[in-house]
C-alpha cells in the first residue's frame, strides 16, 4: 500500500497506506466499493425511467450519477473519506427531500430505504455527532411532510411522478443490496478490528510483563552496581589509606630534602589515583540521581581563595601565572547554597585549565553580573592559554569517560570524567556551561549562578585554634574498631603524634565489651567489620544502660561508595564521619569538636 495516487488513478491500492488506521480503511473501502455499486444501481434505473419518458425522474438519476461519479474520481485521487462521506450524504438528503416534495409528493417504501441508508451510512462513516445530524435532516422534513399531508392535503403546482413497477423492484431491491453492504462491511470491519485488539492487548500484557522483569533486572543490576562500587570503594581506599596517611605521617617527621622530594611525589601521585576513583564515584553518585543540593551559608571570596590555594601552586609548579579576581562587591557578602558543589565545579576546570596549558596563563574571574538585592547573580569564568579545542569536538569533551582525541588521553591522562561531571551538575540546577575555545590560542569556560544572599553580616577572620598544641588530646581514651592491621598501625602512629595511646577492637562486638569494661572519651567506628559492623555496633552502644557510655561521641571511618552512607552513618546513631583516606587535620578537628561538646555533664 504505496497511498501515492495521481489524478488519473482508479485503483483502490493507492489510495491505502500503513499510516491509515484500520477503521480509516475500512471505511475508503466501503466507499470505493459502495460508490460503485451506487453507479451500477443509478445506471439501470437511468436507464429504465429514460426509456418510458420520466423526465424528472431521468433529471434526478442524472444528477446523482454524475455526482456519484465525481465523488468516486476524487476519492482515488485524493482520499479524504470525511469530505466523500459528507458530499455523499448531502446529496443523498437533497435527493430525498426533492422527492417527497417535489419529484413524487409521497412518502413510500424507497423514500424509507433511502432514510434508514442515510442513518446507517451517517453512523458508520462520521460517528455520532454527524449521525444523528443527517438522521434528522431526512426524518423531521419527511414526518413534517406526513403531517401536512394528513392535515391538508399537500398540493403544489407541479404533477408528481409515478414509478411503474419495474422501477420500484429495481430500486428496492438496490436499496437493500446496499443497506446489507454497508452492514456486512462494518461488522466485518469491526470484528478484525475487535479481535486485532484483542491480539494487541494480550500482545501488551505480555510486553507489560517483560517490562517489569525488565524493571527488576534493571533495579536488582542498579543495586548490584552500587554494593559493586561500594566494595570497590572500600577496597581500593583502604590501600590508599594506608599510603597517604603513611606519607603524611613521614612528612611530619622533618624528613630530608631528597626524602621529601621522594615523599611528595609519592602522595601525588596517590592523590590523583584517589582522583580518578572519587570522579567515578561521584559520577555514578550524579546519573543516579542521588545528588541533592544543600542550602548553607558561604563566603565566596572566602571559598575561592580555598579553592584556588593549592592549585596556584600546581600552576607555579609548571611555570604558568595563575590570577584570581573576585569582584569586591561579593567578598563582602554571605550567600546561601552549596559550597562543596561550587568547589567540585570550579576544581574541575581549573585542574583541566592547568592540565592542557603549557605556557601561559591561567585566569580565575568571579563577578557580579546583576545585584538584585536579596540574590546575585553571580559568573564564573576559568580562562587559559592551552592547546584549546576544536569546534567540532567541543560537545564531545562534555560526554562520561570521553577527551577530545586518543592523544590527548595518552599524553595529558584523565578518566574523562572532569568536564561530565561539571556539567550534570550545573544541569541539576538549570544552568549550562558556556565554551569558547580556539586552537593553539586557548580556551574560556563559564557558567552564571543565582546564589540568594543572607543577611548576615560576614565575620571577621577568626585564629585557627584547632592545633593550639598537642597536649589539648593526649589525656584523651580512644577506642578504634578497626580489623585491617595496616589502618591500626596507621591510627597508632597518627595518634601518637598527638600523645595518644588508642585501645583497639578487631571488630564491633569486641568495641561494645571494651566500652562495657573501660572508660573512654571517643570512639573511631569502622563500618565493615567481621561478626559485627560498625552500624549495628553503634546502633547496640546506644541502648547501653549507662548514660554515658552509651552517649558517647561515635566518629564513622568510612572507605565506602553508598550514595545514602551519611543518612545511614546519622541513622544508626553515629555522631559524624570521616572518609577514607582522611586529612589528619580534619579528623583532629572532629574528634576536638565532639569530646568538647561531649564534655558537659550527663543529666540523669
């Protein structure tokens, strides 16, 4: 069914196409076949009435047929079934009509088998609303005629026709062939239909079926990848642990300067492995949809100053000037919305803007493009003087695990992930990164953000009182629940630094007798233990009998990739957490934090 007809085309093949619904054919092909069927009926009683010399009649048959054919001629040229059916119908109203009141004056069985016709045809072809149309455009004129008739005796001046019997066999007889075409056409048409329906809704349960296994597999293959990258996580950041923090505790030794040097690349380099495996997490975290945004308060001169402190000298390092400008306008402002976000961001493109620059520099801007009041609309632009990109592949370098060439992943590295990650987020929050970028010139990342402002007045920078001096922790009881021997060496020789002596437990069942037995200050909580973890160790600690033991701060060390770690860590009564491989500073200062704010006494 090719539905490509020309004006010359007659046959019913053309006419039809796969586009078309089955009713749709359904009805060209009782019009194709019906109009034809009409033309032979016409055609013989043309015939008929002309030879006895009925002129009105043998007028009226004309008419008919030559509209008949008209109608035929344009449905396979052009086969709007609607404007056919209609043009159909209207004439075959006005037809009637003219034969109640005119043609014959009576109302006989042929005028009946031409209503009923009309009501079946109207039915079928243009649904309700124009079927009860045409039904009462033939019945209340003819009923209307029945009436006057009976009432007074309808005359005109005009002397009506009468069929001989010939003509009234012929035309009853066609009357009825076409009623019970119509008829057997549309039950046929409607018991395919009925049942290619009924294929079709069983053929649907059966997909319906496949989709929600396919949902479950889906869902059972999401969990599977999650537990997948949560072991990997804890497997691979447990080694790392181990060779960062032994690198940090070698360097707060006052090594030599070739021991340094050999210390520092040896951190480097496990800091970009951590790098690479926290891009990828981070990344399956964002197509999750696991992300949420937090809302708190920041300063922005403040957070890029951090930001930008330990990549300046990155930038140093390989010669290139780095300048940072941040408009006076926002250092004095605090706002709301998520820091940690901003900072993966901006990192992001400044570590890639330093990665693919040579010689140059390196430009950091941060400006307020529109001040309304209680919301800034703030821009971030990260400019370089590197290799630049092609315009062909600048939606490339935006896609998971993809660099603009196979060399520029061979000679720069990366997993790809960088420039992916960056721009999930900022679609997260409606917002799309805008390139300029030419080859062998450089490259110029920006973005705009609506950051609300608070009213909070910026407080003046405060003394770092974390590191006054060791002895503020050495009178202090930790108990470690760890079971990997390298990350208890590691805490042994962390703590010691700071005058302190750990006990430890191989696993959360040994931590909750220690604690039962033995006074301590704070506990460090391992979450994958043997015979009992670290969540339902904690979640035992809190329903001890002993007010304070079972109030104790509880630190979580955690080297897993769970999205909903933190909710589980708070959830099984843990105070806060620290991830693997942590910065000795930030686990100093927590530990500092809780057993201060632990330190009032207990009411009972």
């Amino acid at each position: 069914m090719t539905g490509k007809a020309s004006f010359f085309n007659f046959s019913l093949r053309n006419i039809l196409n796969s586009s078309q619904s089955f009713l749709d054919q359904a009805r060209i092909r009782l019009l194709y076949y019906g109009l034809m069927l009409v033309m032979f009926g016409l055609g013989v009683l043309l015939s008929n009435v002309y030879l006895k010399g009925q002129t009105m009649l043998t007028y009226t048959f004309s008419f008919m047929l030559v509209g008949v054919v008209a109608l035929f001629k344009y449905l396979t040229w052009k086969p709007n079934w609607h404007r056919v059916s209609h043009g159909l119908l209207v004439m075959a109203t006005l037809i009637n009509l003219v034969n109640v009141f005119v043609t014959m004056q009576d109302v006989n069985l042929i005028t009946v088998q031409a209503i009923i016709a009309v009501i079946v045809f109207s039915f079928y072809m243009l649904g309700q609303s124009w079927g009860i149309f045409y039904s009462l455009a033939n019945m209340l004129p003819v009923l209307g005629f029945m009436v006057l008739q009976f009432e007074t005796n309808y005359f005109i001046d005009f002397k009506p026709e009468r069929l001989d019997q010939t003509t009234i066999i012929i035309s009853v007889f066609a009357n009825f062939i076409l009623i019970v075409f119509v008829q057997s056409h549309f039950y046929s048409a409607f018991i395919a239909n009925i049942k290619e329906f009924k294929e079709a809704s069983e053929e649907q349960s059966g997909l319906n079926v496949q989709l929600e296994q396919a949902i479950q597999k889906a869902e059972k293959s999401s969990q599977a990848k999650s537990e997948f990258l949560s072991t990997m996580s804890h497997e691979i950041r447990t080694p790392l642990n181990a060779v960062i923090g032994m690198t940090n505790l070698m360097l707060m030794n006052s090594p030599r300067p070739d021991q340094r040097e050999n210390l520092d690349i040896l951190k480097f380099s496990a800091t970009n492995l951590l790098a690479i495996v926290n891009d990828v997490l981070d990344f399956n975290k964002i197509e999750s949809g696991k992300v949420v945004f937090e809302k708190i308060r920041f300063n922005l001169g403040e957070l890029m100053e951090n930001i930008c402190g330990g990549l300046i000298i990155k930038a140093e390092e390989k010669g290139l000037t780095f300048k940072l400008s941040v408009d006076n306008a926002l250092k004095n402002k605090v706002f709301i919305g998520d820091p940690t976000r901003i900072t993966q961001i901006i990192f992001n493109l400044i570590s890639n803007a330093i990665k693919f620059t040579q010689q140059g520099n390196i430009w950091v801007r941060v400006s307020c493009i529109e001040d309304r009041h209680n919301t800034n609309t703030v821009k971030f632009s990260v400019k370089d003087t590197g290799i630049g990109i092609e315009q062909k592949n600048l939606e490339v370098i935006f896609e998971p695990f993809a660099q603009e060439s196979v060399t520029t992943t061979r000679q720069y590295g990366g997993t790809g992930l960088g420039l992916a990650i960056v721009k999930r987020l900022l679609e997260l929050q409606g917002r799309q990164m805008k390139v300029t970028s030419k080859v062998g010139v450089g490259s110029e990342f920006s973005f705009s953000m609506e950051l609300p402002v608070s009213t909070e007045v910026v407080p003046e920078a405060e003394t770092d009182h974390l590191l006054i001096n060791n002895e503020n922790l050495s009178s202090l009881q930790i108990l470690i629940a760890e079971d990997n021997v390298v990350n208890v060496m590691l805490m042994k020789k962390l703590l010691s630094k700071w005058k302190i002596t750990p006990t430890i437990a191989e696993n959360g069942e040994r931590a909750i007798q220690l604690l039962q037995y033995g006074n301590f200050d704070i506990i460090l909580m391992d979450l994958q233990m043997p015979v009992m973890n670290g969540f339902d160790a904690a979640t035992e600690i809190r329903r001890l009998p002993d007010p304070r033991k079972a109030n104790i701060p509880i630190i979580a060390l955690t080297a897993s990739a769970l999205f909903d770690i933190k909710e589980k860590v708070y959830a099984s009564g843990m105070n806060d957490y620290v991830s693997k491989p942590f910065k000795p500073e930030e686990l100093f200062e927590k530990i500092q934090s809780l057993v201060t704010l632990n330190a009032e006494p207990v009411k009972v």
